[in-house]
C-alpha cells in the first residue's frame, strides 16, 4: 500500500509541475508528459511485481502446509488486491485451511463471482460450509463440482467429504476406536484429607491417627486407555449405537490406589426434524488395585433440540444402582435429571460454550444408613475454541452441593459437602488422526466433616491415535 500511495503521489506532483511551468514548446510538454508516464509505468510494474512474488512466496507455503504463515503474509494486502482472482483464491484457500473460516469463504466467493466454474474454488468453498456446520451448503456445492467433472484426486477428496457429513448426519453406519497413553502426576491419588489425625465426637472428640493410606499422598503415574464405537442406522430416523471403554492406571509410589475402569454402553437414537431422542443402558465396573471395588449399571434418556445452527436446548435424566464389593453397607440407587444448552459463536475461533443445571438423589439401599442418603444439586460449564486448523483449548467448570439425610453416627451431625472442580486442556493434531493433550485439573472438596474435606491437583500429557471406518 505504501508503494502504490508513492507511485499516486509522483503522478500527482508531475502533473502539478506541468501546470505551473506552462511549457512553451509543444515539444517541450510532450517530453515532460513522456517523462511523467514513463516514471508512472515504471513504478507501477515495479510495484507490481512486488506483489506477485509475495503471492510466489505464499503459494509456497501453503504447498509446504504452513497455511497460517500464508494467510498472515496475504492478509495485509486485502484492500490493494481482493478482486484479483490470483490473490483472491490463494488468501481464500490459506483462510480456510488456517482456520480463518469466514474470512477464507469471503475471498473465494469473489473468485467465484468472476469465475463460477473454477473447480478448485467451488472444492474450497465446499470445505468452508462443512466446516462452518453448513452441511447443506456444503453437500450442493460438492455436488457443483462433480458436476464440473474434476479429476481423479479431487473426485476422492469431495468422497471422503461427503461421507464425513453423512457420517456426522447419521446417515451411514460408522466405526471408531482409539488408543491412548499417558503419563502424569497426582498431588492426592486417594482424594484423602490433608491431616494426620481425625477428631471423632462420637468418643468425646478423642483423636485417632490416620494410617498412611487415609492421608494425602502424590504419586507419578502412567496410564492407558482405549475403546470401540459403532453406529448403525435403521433408516432416516432410528439408529442404534454402542461403546466400550477401558482404561488403566498405574502409580509409580503404591499400586493400592491402581485403579481401572472397564465402560459398556448399548442405546437406541430416533431424530425427527430438529429433534434427537436417545435412551441407552450403561454398565462400569471400577477396580482398585486389580481388585471389583464399584459396579454401576442402570439406563440414560435425553432429548435434544437444535434451535438453529447455533444454539442447542435439552433434557436428560439418569438412573444407576450401585453396589460396593464387600462393602454391601454402601450399596445405592441414584436418580439425576437435568437441562443443558449449548452455543456456537460466529466466529473464525468457532467458539462453543455449554452449560448444564442438574439435581437428584442417591439413596441407601438399607433403611437402618440413611445417613448415607443424600440430596445433590450441581451445574456444569464449559467451551471449547478452534485456535488454527490443528489446536483445540477446552476448559470445564463445575459445582456440586450434596446434603445428607440424617446424622453421620460418629460424627453427630448431618454431613454437608460443596464440590469444585475446573479442567484445562489442549489439543493439538500434529498428524491425521494423531493429537497431543495436555491438561491440568483441580478438584476441591469441602466438608463440614474434616475427613471428608480434601483438595487434588493432577497434570497429565497423553498422546492418542483415532481409528474412524
């Protein structure tokens, strides 16, 4: 910009020279206005060819993939160059594949204009709706360039766009799996309290020591984790879908709070319109150092509302039986329900946030410990931004209040607990269906019985491989 407004400013004080000199000669003007043109074309080629080697040195780097330095060196040149239809498809394509969405569609739509059948801009314009959550848009105008009868490779790549909508549409049977390891540290591996004795009223307030594993202890840990998932379609409407999960962990201090978690799911989803209803059984099973210490199993229901591309409402409810092995004391029915809603940001971040509000209760199943029963009352935040093509940042923020129904019988008094919690990850995908995820996570718990008040620290790094079929 800077060389074109010098290049008008030379034109501009040439020709105030011509006027003020008032040249005698015919001659004379018409080497003066040579003069002028000359310098004008001159700089104008000059300036010219300026920009076309910043478009040379932005197709390169997007051929090496480095979209995001393409669109930084191309952005700045937008008020000077859009309705170039060169510069308008290398900054559209760059846009889009960094992450720059909308800026990125607005570019190839001018390419569009001028050039309706340019098979390159139409696959990329595709690719903008698909990833906008435009769906439709993106199906027509994939179908626009099968039309155009493109070549082999393109003809693949808008196939495998394709059956990913599908597949996000639930049109199409589909198959996941995944593995993942890991490695972290645990600044409380037992959620135990941070004190070494415990005042118990029951006994006239006399202290009893904690042995080591009633105490808070960190520990190093690895872990491993992995899971099979299917849907499968029925028609337009029903489909049914299933998972199963496993996941390990071992610390490197003390194998007693080793623990493993084996999930099972089996449901049934009927969408009508805007509508998603879904009801599926559920099954865990959690082990504490190799050893059943929890089974879980019971059933889930929610519905779901799309209000529009952005905004989505719903319902669920949930009901588990609990059983505790060789603790039968502490075996329990627990009944949640809830709503919760989500929204999408028009934004090239494409930010979403969500929140859910949920109440319910975990009863005893023997009548003679309800002081074990107990009300719970929560909610949960949370979101998620598109930093680039290739990194995610989640975070999640959640309360939850549990009241007890009757006086803990050592303790003299109704148990009253308040529960914080707020995770803080990234994703990063370094290759195609491999990604990178830190996260860090903080849990504290306060009771009004001290040896239930605790508060936990965990960082971890994983690296996970995804299998999609």
């Amino acid at each position: 910009m800077q060389r074109l407004n010098q290049q008008l400013n030379l034109q501009k004080t040439s020709f105030y020279l011509l006027e003020k000199l008032q040249p005698k000669t015919t001659a004379l003007k018409f080497s003066a206005l040579f003069f002028v043109m000359f310098a004008a074309i001159l700089f104008s080629s000059q300036t010219l060819a300026a920009l076309d080697a910043v478009l040379t040195q932005a197709e390169a780097l997007i051929r090496k993939g480095d979209f995001k330095a393409a669109y930084l060196l191309l952005e700045p040149l937008e008020d000077a160059r859009a309705g170039d239809i060169n510069y308008d498809y290398l900054f559209g394509f760059a846009g889009v594949e960094s992450g720059n969405v909308t800026r990125g569609a607005f570019a190839l739509e001018r390419v569009l204009a001028v050039d309706p059948n340019n098979k390159d801009a139409r696959t990329e314009m595709a690719k903008a709706h698909f990833l906008l959550g435009e769906r439709q848009a993106s199906k027509a105008e994939f179908n626009n360039v099968l039309a155009l009868n493109p070549d082999a490779q393109t003809k693949k790549t808008i196939d495998n766009l394709l059956t990913a909508i599908q597949k996000i549409e639930g049109t199409t049977t589909t198959f996941g799996a995944y593995a993942e390891f890991g490695l972290g540290a645990d600044s409380n591996i037992s959620s135990a309290p941070n004190i070494n004795a415990i005042s118990v009223p029951l006994f006239s307030g006399v202290a009893f020591e904690l042995g080591q594993d009633g105490r808070e202890q960190s520990s190093n840990f690895m872990q491993l984790a992995t899971g099979l998932s299917f849907r499968q379609p029925v028609n337009d409407d029903f489909a049914y879908f299933g998972a199963v999960n496993l996941a390990h962990r071992d610390n490197q201090t003390t194998s007693t709070f080793n623990t493993s978690n084996l999930d099972l799911n089996l449901g049934l989803q009927y969408k009508v319109d805007e509508n998603s209803f879904s009801f599926a059984l559920q099954n865990n099973n959690f082990y504490l150092d190799s050893s059943s210490f929890r089974h879980a199993y019971g059933a889930t229901a929610q519905w779901l509302y799309n209000i529009d591309s952005f905004n989505q409402a719903g319902v669920f409810g949930q009901y588990s039986k609990i059983n505790y092995a060789g603790n039968s004391i502490r075996n329990a029915q627990r009944s949640i329900a809830g709503v919760n809603v989500g929204h999408v940001f028009q934004h090239d971040f494409r930010p979403v946030v969500f929140a859910s509000v949920y109440g319910g209760r975990e009863d005893a199943d023997d009548s003679s410990v309800n002081f074990l029963s107990q009300d719970i009352v929560g909610v949960r935040l949370g979101g998620q931004l598109n930093i680039g093509a290739r990194l995610q940042l989640t975070t999640s923020l959640g309360i939850e209040n549990r009241k007890n129904d009757e006086n803990d019988p050592s303790f003299l008094t109704k148990r009253k607990d308040n529960q914080y919690d707020a995770t803080l990850g990234l994703r990063y995908t370094f290759a195609r269906d491999w990604s990178i995820r830190p996260q860090y996570s903080y849990t504290k718990n306060d009771s009004n019985i001290d040896l239930n008040t605790f508060e936990r620290q965990i960082i971890s790094i994983s690296i996970r491989k995804d299998f999609n079929w």
